[in-house]
C-alpha cells in the first residue's frame, strides 16, 4: 500500500469524525456570540405601599367524607278519582301552589245529580207515607185501648207505621250515599303543596287508581343520600350535617331524620335522609351531597378574595419587602368561610396580598 492510498483512507475516516464534532459545538452555541447564560432573572415587581395584607398560616381543617343524593319531598301525593266518569274540568297545571280543600278538577256528575233527585223523591213519598201511618197509630191506639177495635187490626196499624219509619230511615241514608257519591266529582286537594305533574286534561276517563296529578308539600324536602357502608356507623339521628345543593352552589345544614336499615348488596351503601330548610330554590329531583365529617389536619389557608384566576392557572401576589410578585399556587377544596386551601407554592408566615374594596383583579 503507498502513502496515497493511505493517507485517502485516513481523510474518508476522519471527515465524518470532524463533521460530527462541528455539528455538535454548532448546537451547544459555540459559535453563536452574544449568546444569554441560563440563570434567573429576576421580574420587577409592583410597589406594596399601601396594600392590604394577609399571612398566611396553618389551621385546622376538617376532612369530609362525601356522599351524593337527591331531593325528594317527604309527603308526596298522587291525586286520582274514585269514580269512572270524565272530566269535565281540570283546574290545576303543573307547578301550581294550591291550598287545603281547594278544588283542582270537576268530573262530569249529570247522573250523579240525577240519583241525588230520585233518591230525594224516594224520601219524600217515605215521609208521606209514614206521617200516614203514624196518624192511623195515633187514632187506633186509643180505640184498642178501649177495645173498639181488636188486636189484629192495632198491631197492623202498628206494623205499618214502623216500617214506614223504617222506610223514611233507608231513604234518609239513601241519599246521603248519593249526596256523598255526588260530592266526589268535586277532587280537592288533601293539603296544602305544589302540583308536579297534571296526568289527565279535560276529557279523559278518570277511573278509580288512575293518576289525575301528583303533588308535593314544599316545607317538608330531605336529601336522600347513598352512604358508603364504611361511613355510615359515623352517622347519627337527629345530628347536623352539611348539604351543597350542586344548582345553585348553595350551602345548608340538615338534620338527619332517618337511616334505611337495610344495605344495597349492588353499590354496598346504606341510604340516609337528611331534612332540609324551607326555601324556594329547592326542587325535587336535584343533585347535592352530603358531608359528613371524619377527623381534622392542619393545611395552609388564605382568603379566596386572595386568589388570581388566569383561565387554569391560580396565582397570588406576594409581599416581597415593598414591592408584590405575582406567584403561581395550587389550590385545593374551598371552605365554608370563604377560605382556600393551599396544597403548594406557599409558606406559612408569607404574606399574600388583598385586593381594595371595588378592586377587580386581573
């Protein structure tokens, strides 16, 4: 081999060598000038004078076990008649308050009317009927006693007027049953509530266990919850609970008026309900959950009004010496006293910012 061929075997192996190492020193900057040395830079941050400040510190915090439900009421009442006729006239309409013994729907009761007149006439002729056999009693009586007439023909005078008596006592009862039967066509409410649902409108059959409307008593709502079995040993009738209505992000405290004594094998939970305050925003069928408290740690706590929302991102300004530096922090569950928990991003003793009366922070 001559030195020319070795010295271009030499050159094809070290070439790709040299490129590599070129290659490498062009992408760590080394022949980039001016180039910026990684570090921290330090932000200028805006002046802390007169500014409202909040340290933050630990506090005691109590962990909740969370159990979900649905409002019910606790009186709910289906409507329906207890006569086959059809309806002449439905009053009532979904979401309608009505009164005790108010009148929600009329039936058709033109034969009702008719027996309550016939049974009227029955007792008329019952009653004439027996105002004359009782003036035949009054004036055989004293003729038997005298024994101008004989027995036979007294004790029939008798008999006569009794079952004429008799007759006027059936007739009697007989149209109180009509006058009953008859006060049926009128369906009033049994209490005081808030109609649900109208199942029938003007025209329909009604007939004995058929719906007409439903209805619930508004003062008497609970949260039906699904327990944990684990959880449940923890409750207690008549203790007070926490409730969140997720609608209206409403907060409430319940008292506990009943534990189903019987688990579902399906989900394993036990159910609780849980009697809720009057109010206006409170629907059957609505979502909450019920809290029920375990045992208490220490965590970080600052004002909610502390807090700045940036889409996903949660930050503070912290107090730095004179000056406020804007500080990303997560956030865990928010208390009842308008406090946030802080999980990372701040210290206890730091002091956070508040914002001015009016300030809408950005």
């Amino acid at each position: 081999m001559d030195v020319f061929s070795f010295f271009r075997k030499g050159i094809r192996f070290l070439l790709p060598v040299v490129v590599i190492i070129v290659m490498v020193l062009w992408l760590v900057g080394a022949f980039h000038k001016g180039r910026i040395e990684p570090g921290k830079i330090e932000t200028q941050g805006r002046p802390a004078t007169g500014v409202a400040a909040y340290t933050v510190k630990m506090a005691p915090v109590p962990i909740r076990s969370e159990a979900i439900g649905t409002i019910q009421p606790e009186y709910k009442m289906t409507i329906s008649s207890r006569l086959s006729a059809n309806v002449a006239q439905m009053l009532a309409r979904a979401g309608m308050q009505v009164q005790k013994g108010e009148l929600v729907a009329r039936l058709d009761d033109r034969d009702l009317r008719a027996r309550v007149e016939q049974a009227g006439e029955t007792l008329r002729r019952a009653e004439a009927t027996r105002d004359l056999a009782a003036s035949d009693y009054k004036r055989d009586k004293p003729l038997f006693e005298k024994a101008v007439i004989p027995r036979s023909e007294f004790d029939q005078t008798e008999m006569r007027f009794k079952t004429a008596v008799a007759d006027v006592q059936h007739a009697q009862e007989a149209l109180r049953e009509a006058e009953v039967t008859l006060s049926y066509a009128e369906i009033r409410s049994p209490t005081t509530g808030i109609v649900i649902d109208k199942l029938a409108d003007t025209g329909d059959l009604a007939v004995p266990g058929k719906a007409l409307l439903t209805m619930y008593d508004p003062n008497h709502l609970w949260l039906e919850a699904t327990v944990r079995e684990g959880d449940a040993p923890r409750l207690r009738i008549g203790a007070v609970y926490g409730v969140k209505i997720e609608a209206s992000g409403e907060g409430m405290e319940g008292r506990l008026v009943e534990i189903v004594p019987s688990a579902d094998p399906a989900s394993r939970t036990v159910t609780a309900r849980i009697a809720l305050p009057r109010t206006n925003r409170l629907y059957p069928g609505m979502f909450g959950r019920l809290f029920i408290p375990m045992q208490s740690k220490n965590t970080l706590l600052i004002p909610e009004s502390a807090v700045v929302r940036v889409g996903q991102i949660t930050m503070v300004d912290v107090i730095a010496g004179k000056s406020l530096k804007r500080r990303s922090i997560q956030t865990g569950e928010r208390m009842t006293n308008n406090m946030v928990e802080v999980l990372s991003g701040l210290a206890a003793g730091e002091e956070v910012a508040l914002p001015s009366p009016g300030e809408v922070k950005p």
